[in-house]
C-alpha cells in the first residue's frame, strides 16, 4: 500500500511539474499532500492502538499476578 501511494505521488508530482496551468499543479499537489496526511495518520493511530494493546496485556499481566499473591496469602 505505501509502495503505491508512494508512485501515485511520485506520478501525480511529475505530471504537475511538465504542466503549465497553475491552479492544476496546486490541485495536484494538494491532493499528493492530503493522501500523505492520511497514510501518516493512518499509521499513526495503528501506532498508538497497538501500544495501547501492549500496555493493556501489560497491565492484564501484573493484575493477574497480584491476584495470585493475594490468593496465596489468603490460602495460608
């Protein structure tokens, strides 16, 4: 996927650099930069849902051990 943003961008530059009509090169590239927007923010909420994931078994993690300890002690 970022292979072809990456070309589309690439094509998308290219061709507004050979053509001569202002607004149609400002189109172009607004539209390059906006897609650019997307696959950052994209990646960086997968990012961020994936240490929250982490961080969730992390704290799912130490909950179970304190609930073996204190099932330890109330064992005695």
């Amino acid at each position: 996927m970022k292979t072809l943003t990456l070309t589309v961008a690439v094509l998308a530059l290219g061709l507004a650099a050979c053509n001569k009509e202002e607004a149609a090169n400002n189109a172009a590239e607004s539209n390059v930069e906006n897609a650019a927007v997307v696959d950052v923010n994209a990646a960086s909420n997968d990012a961020t849902a994936n240490a929250d994931v982490a961080l969730n078994a992390d704290v799912n993690a130490s909950n179970v051990a304190d609930n073996s300890a204190a099932n330890a002690t109330n064992a005695q």
